[in-house]
C-alpha cells in the first residue's frame, strides 16, 4: 500500500492502520504478516488483527498496523507479506488493577485509564459531565465489570468501558443514569499517544427514557505540573488567562477575555497545556463536520473539551437507540513539539491500498468484482459526492427524517469504492465521516439486546415495532410519556428509519468502514443491527417476504454482518430466508420472487413485480452463493434472470411486469434511474452461472448510458456502483475498449 503525506510536516515514526485484503487460502494467520519499505527493503513493526474470514477458514480482510518515517508532500510504498526469518515484536502492554484504579503500563508510560473520584470515576484522565436543560449536573459512572482489553500487541491496545451519568448533589434530577456511554481507548506504544471513541448513547435495553434535552456535554482535564503556557488556535496564552475556541455552524470564534474574534482557517480544534517537563495536548477528530465543538482553558476548571458545548438557547438530544461518537486524541509529554504533533494528527497520513491488489484479491463488495477505470471513466463526468455534508451540525437529530439526506447508503451497493479506486484521501474522509455519522444516527444501538433473548421481539427499523402488543415493545410502550419536563419542544419524531428498514436496508457504509479501518463502533454498529434483523417478520420462520427488493437488500446485509462478526446465526437464517423465497416464488410462466398488491406505483390492475427490484436480489444471491454454494441459488439465478430480460427492450428495462404474464400495454422502457441497477445484477448472476448471455444483451443499452450528455456512467457518478461487476464481465470476456468505449462493439454474428 502507498502512505502519503500531503502536509508540509515531516513525520517520524508515524503510526499508520489499515484493512488489508486477501484472496481465499493465501493466509491462515494474521501473526505470520510482516512489513517491508518498499524503497529499501527495511522491515518495519507490524501487528495485525483478523476482521474477515473466507468459508474455507482462510483470511479474507487483515487490520494492519506499522510505523514509519515520511517525508513532507511525499509518498512512501511498504510491501506487505510473510517472512520466518523477522521475528514478532513483543507486547509492551500490562494492564494493573490495585483496588479501583485501573491503568495501563504502554512501555514508555503509564496511562490512568480508570480513577474513582468522589462521585463518579475519570477514564484516561477525563471527567466527563452532562448537564440537562435545567442545570443538573450528571457524572459518568463506569461499572468495573465493562472493563476489558479487547486488542493488545506490539503497536497498540485498546480498551473498552461502559458505564452511565448520574446525577451529582441534586435530588431534582432523573432518578435513572441520563444515557449511557460506551468507549473505546486505543493506546499507543512509545508515542504518549492515546485515541478515544466516545459514544454517548441512549440505550437502556428496557424502560428507557426516549429523547431527552441537555444542555451541554463536555470533559475536563487538570494540568500537568508547573503549568506556564495554554496553546489554543495556534496562539499562546498564560496559565492565568481564560479562553475558549467554539466551533459551530461553519465558523470558529476564539474569546480570550472580553475579546471575541474569527480564530482563523476553518480546521480541527486542538488544545495544549505546556508544564514544567510535562505536557498534555488535545485533538477533536472531525471537529470541522461533527460541531458544535469547543476546547476551553480556565484556572479555576482546567481543560475544558466541549464535545456538545452549552451554546445559549440550544438544547442537544439524543432519540431512542441512537448514539453520538466523539473522537479525539491525547498526547503527552510532546512539550514545544506539541504543535507540530497537533498538525500531523489533524491531517494524518493516509494509508491507500493498491486499486488493483483489491480486485485480484476478490474480496471486495458483495462477491470480489472491481472495475478498475483508466481514459475518459476515470477522468470525465461524475458527481462531486465528497461534498455532501457528513456532520452533526448539517444533520442533526430532527432534520435527519429520510435517508436521501441524512446519508444512509439507500440503494447503494458501496460508499468507499471510489475511495478505493481513486486513492483519494479526501474521498476516503468523505466516505469515512458519512459512515461515522450515519451509523450513529441508525436507531438500531440497543446496548444487550439479542435476539435469543428476546424471540419475539420485533426491531423494525431498529427499534420495537409500535403495533407489537405491549409485551413485545421492551418497555419502550411508556417512552413518550416519562420525564415530560425533560421533553418538552423536542420533535415528536426524530431521524426516522434512516435506512435501516428491510425494504431499504443497506449497511454497506458501515460494513466496508470496518474492513478499511478495523472501526470497533462499526463493528458494534454490525453485532446490534443483525441482532435487530434477527427479529423481523421478514426472516422469522414461517415470516412474509414482503417483495424482490426486501430479500436482495436484506440478503446482503445478512451476508456481511456474517462476513464481519462470525456469528452463525446469521449465515444459518440466511440459508432459511434464501429456502422460503424459493419456495414461494414464481416458477410458472412468470419467474417473480414475490407478486406486489395491485398498485398505482407499478401496475394498478395486476399482481406484479420489477426487474430494478429484482437487481438488489440477484446481487444477494450471489454473495449468499460465494459463502455456500447452496444448490438452490442456480435454478433461482436462471429463472430471475429470464424475468429481467423479459422486460429489456434495447435501451433499457420496463419497470414492472405482469405477474400472470399478460403483455404489458404500454412498453416504454426505463432507460435511466433505477433500470440501470439490473445490468450489474446479471453479472452476479452470470459470474455464479457461468453464463454471460445476458450481460452481452445489455451492452447496446451501456452503450447509450456511457454516451449520455447529462448523466454517463463514469467515476464518482450516482450509479457507478451498479455497473461494477458487469463491467468485469465484459473486460475479462471482450477486453477492456468494450467498456471504455462501447460504441465501437460490433456483436458477433449467430
């Protein structure tokens, strides 16, 4: 993979984590990885964690971790691969328990990860406090038993905690903990340097409380020893001078005294407190997208990380089962060089895996096909999607109602792939900063649910279906109605299903943000949304699948969430869910999967289904086939096809079709939109059979999308996702000049 700098820093023992692919039975074990500089051959440090494995056993994704030096504006090359003769490193980390402080010996330092205080405990140092609308001040609580050491090794640890916010000296407050909160520390070797996912949540498994206002959140920290100088917006102020940085919608102020002005470039907020041989510095992650944001300096209060600030006339919530992830960085001891630090953390160098590694390797999306575009695919047309808002402050909570704007990937097959195929950092940003927000706005985050548990429960959207009998609704029947003074001029409704629904479930942001990154929220974000599709209606035994659309969307996420997690469960109500669709389906004159109501959507008249439906099921299926080789995936494959086609008419495909065969009375076909989406569904489909006929059929009709004026298929446009696998049907089949200029095909003749 190639590691570049785009900054004007250089870096010296930059830390460096990335998900790395594997083609099936290369790889049995992550501890045999090694890592080379490509430019002279040096190995480097290394530790690797397995995300995904290959149905024969064998690593399909790696998480990598290595360090090395980097010049400013410069790209370095390391190889990847394995090798008897480097030795493991060994793992520097000791975590010491001595009553009820906890803390973690790193090798070049001790961090306290847990401390009791007089009501409440610090973690790594950090007091975190809640405010609500009326001035009750909560505490964070950790429970000791939700302490553990979920990853350890030569590079890196990481802990994880959870624990809840009780009120402090006050009997005006809730009786219940105000949100619970889950976090994750990832602590360095040697570097003084710890990463911390902080996810307030509002996830009691029962009874919860719903959505509730506050006024602030924030976490505080003493100064190191002998302190002289406070580093904030790039200026220096004294120990005795008070100042706050608050970033919020698009702009910082900096008040330093009775001063207020514009702090300067738009960029992460970062702090530092500057001791006598001691230092500790602070970097908001994302700060820029996931505002309101402060850092704040006083003598009486120490440091001040805002991570929902109190801004006046502004009430923050959170709605049920949703969470707010807060990212930011310690760094001690860095002294006079903690500014420098500060930059190189607020612009990271970026890890980008060769384009053409991930498509030989096969794992990739939903069964391993990348098309890799050169020449005018590359170069010309495509949206400017990296633009699209990704934070807190352009979402929020109420203005989040559908998924087309608060960026679940609805009806996408990838959000990183052209991150991936690109190499761009700022693509990968984009996508990255899109995945963080949107999973934590899903409302699927019910912290100890499980389905086993729980078999009759049903999670619609993520949350207890609100026509289930009382019984079933995990007490969340009286939800709306406790705690009104808490409540009050909050939306009765918030963000809604966002995505995360079995006619539009689509977890592929998520998904892929986990293979890329080793994310643990994502991998949570995983776990709680299977464990939600565990209890629809669409996947219990004996359930009702609702139409073509539901079972590829659903298929496919029950696919990765197996991919990622191991749990059988899942692939096990797959093979269930794949049985029951076949058994219901159309094998007569007409091959549905499921026959739609009469609708004026579709057809008005007449039972039906749609072949763009179709597509999300086709793709499904052959994810489902890669992971099984179940028998009945062909025949399905055949006949689905042949229903697809039966609706093509050269430029594209009819919507819906009759589900009793009657001819359709009117054949203007879809040539843009969602009739785009079929041609990739039978390359799935011809990949698993072995049989390109149709893929073929189609190339007239790419022909006239690749020439359109408005919206060609090319890089970075809305539906190039779609197009991947049929466009490595045809490169592998008639060569590349096919696809990049379709015009020139001539079929040959029968």
């Amino acid at each position: 993979m190639d590691i570049s700098d785009r900054s004007s820093v250089f870096r010296a023992n930059e830390p460096i984590r990335c998900g790395v692919p594997f083609p099936a039975g290369v790889l049995e074990d992550a501890a045999e990885l090694r890592v080379w500089s490509a430019r002279d051959g040096a190995a480097l440090p290394v530790q690797a964690r397995p995300l995904s494995r290959w149905p024969d056993g064998s690593l399909r994704w790696v998480l990598l971790d290595t360090r090395l030096d980097i010049n400013k504006k410069s790209t370095e090359r390391v190889a990847i691969g394995r090798a008897d003769d480097i030795p493991a490193g060994d793992d520097p980390f000791t975590l010491h328990t001595e009553g009820d402080v906890v803390s973690l010996d790193s090798g070049d330092r001790s961090w306290d990860v847990l401390a009791p205080l007089e009501q409440g405990h610090s973690v790594a140092g950090l007091v975190a406090d809640l405010v609500d609308r009326f001035g009750t001040q909560y505490r964070l609580e950790v429970d000791p038993d939700y302490l553990e050491l979920i990853e350890s090794g030569p590079l890196r640890a990481t802990l994880k905690l959870r624990g809840g916010h009780r009120q402090v000296g006050s009997e005006t407050g809730l009786p219940d903990p105000f949100h619970t909160v889950t976090i994750w520390m990832h602590v360095h070797a040697d570097l003084g340097l710890a990463e911390l996912e902080w996810s307030l949540e509002n996830t009691p498994l029962k009874n919860p409380p719903g959505r509730l206002a506050f006024s602030s959140y924030s976490l505080s920290a003493a100064p190191p020893e002998g302190l002289t100088q406070v580093e904030l917006a790039g200026r220096r102020f004294g120990a005795e001078e008070a100042v706050v940085q608050l970033q919020t919608q698009g702009k910082t102020l900096l008040t330093a005294g009775d001063a207020k002005q514009p702090s300067g470039p738009e960029t992460d907020l970062w702090m530092g407190l500057l001791g006598e041989g001691e230092s500790l510095h602070a970097h908001r992650v994302e700060s820029r997208q996931n505002h309101p944001a402060s850092m704040a300096w006083t003598p009486e209060e120490g440091m001040t990380i805002g991570l929902l600030p109190a801004i006046e006339g502004v009430d923050h919530y959170l709605d049920d089962a949703t969470r707010k992830t807060f990212r930011f960085e310690l760094l001690h001891d860095a002294g006079a060089a903690g500014a420098a630090r500060m930059r190189r953390l607020i612009e990271p160098a970026y890890a980008a895996l060769l384009p053409s590694e991930v498509a030989a390797s096969g794992a990739w999306g939903d069964t391993g096909h990348v098309y890799l575009p050169t020449g005018k695919l590359k170069t010309s047309g495509g949206s400017s999607s990296h633009k699209i808002p990704t934070g807190w402050a352009d979402w929020g909570e109420a203005k989040a109602k559908n998924t087309h704007q608060s960026g679940s990937p609805r009806n996408r097959l990838s959000v990183f792939l052209e991150a991936m195929q690109s190499g761009s950092p700022d693509r990968f940003s984009w996508s990255r900063s899109r995945a963080w927000h949107a999973m934590d706005l899903r409302p699927y985050h019910i912290e100890g649910f499980n389905a086993d548990v729980y078999p009759h429960a049903n999670l619609y959207e993520g949350t207890p279906h609100g026509n289930e009998r009382p019984s079933l609704r995990l007490g969340r029947s009286e939800m709306y109605r406790r705690f009104p003074e808490w409540k009050q001029g909050l939306p009765s409704r918030g963000h809604g299903y966002n995505g995360f629904d079995f006619e539009h479930m689509a977890i592929d942001d998520v998904y892929e943000c986990y293979l890329l990154t080793g994310s643990w929220p994502a991998l949570s974000a995983l776990r709680s949304a299977g464990e939600a599709m565990l209890t629809w209606k669409e996947l219990v035994p004996k359930g009702h699948i609702h139409s073509s659309r539901t079972f590829g969307w659903t298929l496919r996420a029950l696919m990765q969430v197996w991919r990622a997690t191991g749990d059988s469960r899942y692939l096990d109500a797959a093979r269930r869910y794949v049985a029951r669709a076949d058994a219901g389906r159309g094998k007569g004159e007409v091959k549905y999967i499921r026959p739609q109501l009469p609708d004026a959507r579709h057809i008005a008249d007449k039972y039906s289904d749609s072949p763009w439906m179709m597509a999300p099921a086709l793709h499904g299926l052959a994810a489902y086939w890669q992971e099984t080789e179940d028998p009945l995936v062909p025949p399905m494959l055949v006949d689905l096809t042949a229903f697809c086609m039966s609706a093509f008419r050269g430029v594209g495909f009819l919507p819906d079709m009759p589900a009793d065969g009657s001819p359709m009375p009117d054949e203007v076909p879809q040539t843009m939109g969602v009739g785009s989406w079929v041609p990739g569904g039978l390359a799935a489909a011809a990949f698993v059979l072995d049989d390109h006929t149709y893929v073929d059929a189609t190339i007239g009709y790419y022909a006239k999308l690749h020439a359109h004026t408005s919206q060609p298929v090319r890089f970075g446009a809305k539906d190039w996702h779609w197009w991947q696998t049929w466009m490595v049907s045809v490169e592998q089949r008639l060569g590349r000049k096919v696809v990049e200029s379709p015009a020139s095909y001539a079929a040959p003749r029968r």
